[in-house]
C-alpha cells in the first residue's frame, strides 16, 4: 500500500512541472490510476481485513462483543474521516494528499510489525498472556 500511494503521490508532483498536452503528462495520469487501483487491492487483501481478524483472535470471550462494537465504530469512524478530509486534502494539493496517506501506512505497518502479537498456533490464553 504504501509503494503504491508513494507512486500516485510522486506522479502527481511531476504532473505539477509538465504539460498538460505532453504524452508523459497523460501516462503520469495513468500511473496514478493503476497507483489507487493497487492501494485499493492491497487494502482488501490485507489491512481492510486487520480489525476483523485482531477483534476475532485477541479479544477475550467476556468482553469481545463491547470491545467488538467500539473496535467497529473505531473503525468505521476513522473511515469517514478520511472519507471527510480527502477532498479537503486534494484541493490542498494532490500530491501531498498521498505523501500523508504514505506516512500513515508505514506509520501503521510499524505499528502492527511492533505492537501486534503474531497469534499463529497460540492459544486464546496464551495471547491474553501476552498483554498481561
């Protein structure tokens, strides 16, 4: 994900010093396209399904349907807002609209490469183990 937004946010800064009449300027619009296009797979092969799969393996049975909920509404909240602010963030300037979104996903990725416990073949115990 963030390869391909660091593509769509790099391409946009270069349309900004080319013609729009140039053929390099309209292969850059595609560039961009195909950038979102592999974000938005990238995001639902593997980060757009990360909250389900974290609420479904380390949430105790006593409390996983309210700390479902909030994790959902968390969720969805965040989701709005970014929803909210692109437009906002696109007339500011295109191009830095996608080197924010960048930062973010690396910012994530580290989050969940260091706070994440890794759950393969553990046990629900031992995982509430971890953040004890």
């Amino acid at each position: 994900m963030a390869l391909s937004l660091l593509v769509v946010s790099i391409s946009f800064y270069l349309k900004e010093y080319i013609s729009p009449d140039s053929d390099l300027y309209a292969t850059l619009s595609l560039v961009s396209v195909a950038g979102v296009v592999v974000m938005v797979i990238a995001f639902s092969l593997g980060l757009g399904a990360m909250p389900w799969i974290i609420m479904s393996e380390i949430l105790p049975i006593n409390i996983k349907g309210l700390a479902g909920s909030f994790a959902t509404l968390a969720n969805w909240f965040f989701s709005w807002l970014v929803t909210l602010t692109a437009n906002f963030l696109l007339d500011w300037s295109s191009g830095g609209t996608f080197t924010i979104y960048t930062a973010v996903c690396v910012f994530t990725a580290g989050f969940v490469v260091i706070w994440v416990p890794e759950t393969k073949g553990k046990t629900l115990e031992e995982i509430q183990q971890f953040f004890r």
